[in-house]
C-alpha cells in the first residue's frame, strides 16, 4: 500500500466547510467546483502522484474515470466522514486506462471496512507493513499481520497486471538499468516510486 502523507485540510475547503448553516450542510460530492479542483490537487500532492493504495501513477489530464476521489471509511457507513480530509485519497477510479472496469484498489475494496482490521493509508507505516517478492508479490512484512492480509484482499494488490508491473521495476532496478532516482521528480513519483524506495532502503521523498 502507497499510503499518503497527509496534511491539514485545504483552505477553500476549510471555509466552504465552515459556511455550514441551519439551511445548507456540506456533503460529497462537493458541490463547489473549485473546492473538488483544490481537494484533487492536494491529495495529488500528498500522495506524490500515486494511487493510495497499488501506487500506480494517476492521469488526472486524462478524461474518463482512471481515477476518483477515495473515502477510505466508505461513506454509507461513515456519513459524519464523508466530507472529512482525513478521509479522502486519491485512488485507482472506476475504469482502467483501456476503458474496464478496474479491476482493483477503490473499486475492488467497495464498501468494505474494519474497524478493527485495516492498516490506516499513512506514509511511509503502512508501505512498510507489506513486502515485496522479486516475482511482484505482495505479502505482509509480519507474517501474522492479518490486517495487512486483509487489506492485500480487498484491494486485489495481487492482480496479475500488479504483479506483473513489480516484477519488472524490481527487475530493472535490481540489473542496475535504473535507480531509485529516475522514479522521483518535480515531487512525484513514477508508478510504484514507494516499492522501489523500500527496495533500496530508502524513503520516498
Ligand atoms: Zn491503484
């Protein structure tokens, strides 16, 4: 799991939230085009780029629904969230770049939670729960880890297209052909960027 260095919640969003009176709540999705431009900006930002969870890079220039605004505590069971930061990633959207259904992260978990048994999408923690084979795998760093367990399945982070992805970065990065260097610029990250700094011993910026 990416994970995403969270900051504090967006100043548009601050004051649209705090203009809640006794005739207008705030709810998602927002109905402020500039507060969703602003929110989708800064999450782009936390997350260096990258899908919370798998770490794939995200095309917001792209149209379509490659990518959507993510409630980790899905909203129909945690409406009090549905509009809190805290709460909101960037994710893997509806539909893969050819246009299906993805097969994996926001649209594979659904509504699923537990309270009790999730790993929380914080850089660098919860990367650092799970490891990677030099197949592509993913598989918790503890072996008795069952919330990371839980959430490879639910996320689907063993699809075989994942799996595939891995394989070949840590390929290319462990024959020298590229280094943790040429996954980081302008302050994102290439697909990834997050398993090839773990790969190295390194964080990402
Ligand atoms: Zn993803």
């Amino acid at each position: 799991m990416k994970g995403s260095r969270k900051g504090a919640t967006p100043p548009l969003m601050q004051a649209w939230l705090e203009s809640a009176n006794a005739d207008w709540t705030p709810s998602y999705p927002f109905d402020s085009p500039s507060v969703t431009n602003e929110v989708r900006g800064a999450l782009l930002a936390e997350q260096r780029g990258l899908c919370v969870y798998c770490g794939k890079r995200l095309k917001l220039e792209k149209p379509g629904a490659t990518f959507h605004i993510e409630h980790f505590r899905p909203q129909s069971k945690y409406e009090a969230h549905a509009c809190d930061f805290q709460n909101l990633f960037l994710s893997c959207g509806l539909k893969d770049d050819e246009g299906m259904p993805s097969p994996t992260c926001g649209n594979h978990k659904q509504n699923w939670f537990e309270e009790e048994c999730h790993v929380a999408p914080s850089y660098p923690d919860c990367t650092l729960r799970f490891r990677f084979s030099l197949t592509g795998h993913v598989l918790p760093t503890a072996v008795d880890d069952m919330a990371a367990e839980r959430m490879i399945t639910h996320l689907n982070l063993n699809h075989p297209e994942l799996v595939k992805d891995r394989e070949y970065v840590l390929m290319l990065l462990d024959e020298g052909s590229l280094t943790e260097d040429d996954f980081f610029a302008d302050g994102k990250g290439e697909s990834y960027a997050h398993i090839v700094f773990q790969h190295v011993g390194l964080l990402m910026p």
